[in-house]
C-alpha cells in the first residue's frame, strides 16, 4: 500500500480536502487596508492564503514561544515580510496570527498565540 504524500519539510501527512483558513480578529486588522489582492504583496496575500488552503505544513515551523507557528515569506514593496499562521490538525484549520514587517510579524504573533 502507497504511503500517503508528506508535507516539504516535515514529517507530516497531508489530507486531499482543503484547509479552513481564517485570520484572526488582529490579524484581519493587519491587513484591512492592504486588501488580499494589492499587487504590491509578492505572492498576494489571496495567493498566500490559497497555498494555506492546499497544505499549510509546506511552510516552516518556528522555535521558542513560536514553536506551535509557522510561517510563510512574502515580500511587500521590496522589503521582508511574514505570515504567521497556527495549524490545528484535529480541526484541519488554519488561524492566521499576524501579517507584517519580518520582526513585528512575529513580535504581534507572540502576543496573539
């Protein structure tokens, strides 16, 4: 019997249905005046949120107080950026945290787990 795929990077099973995807209330703050498809966002945030909904355990997971977080690059105006984003297994979901500048992306998660 075929084992089923595995996530890049991880030692984890993915399922063939979508993942829910939501932000949470700060996070959706985040990113409110931004908008899901500001073309200044490589990838888009839709597009980011999208990849979220195939498999969010393609991205990596983070260390310290962020040890139950992952986290997706993106790059806004040529200047690094952060999706950070908690993954319930039993609910198959996905919680967004936070969506900002590198430091401050994870500084906003740290508060928000």
């Amino acid at each position: 019997m075929p084992k089923p795929p595995r996530a890049r990077g991880t030692g984890e099973a993915t399922s063939g249905r979508p993942w829910a995807v939501g932000f949470g209330t700060s996070a959706a703050r985040d990113v409110r005046g931004y908008g899901l498809d500001d073309p200044r966002f490589r990838p888009t945030l839709r597009e980011l949120v999208e990849a979220l909904k195939q498999n969010p355990l393609q991205f990596p997971t983070k260390r310290g107080k962020l040890k139950h977080a992952r986290a997706a690059s993106l790059k806004f105006g040529g200047s690094s950026w952060r999706l950070v984003f908690a993954v319930s297994m039993t609910e198959h979901r996905v919680r967004i945290l936070s969506v900002g500048p590198h430091d401050t992306a994870y500084d906003r998660a740290k508060r928000r787990i």
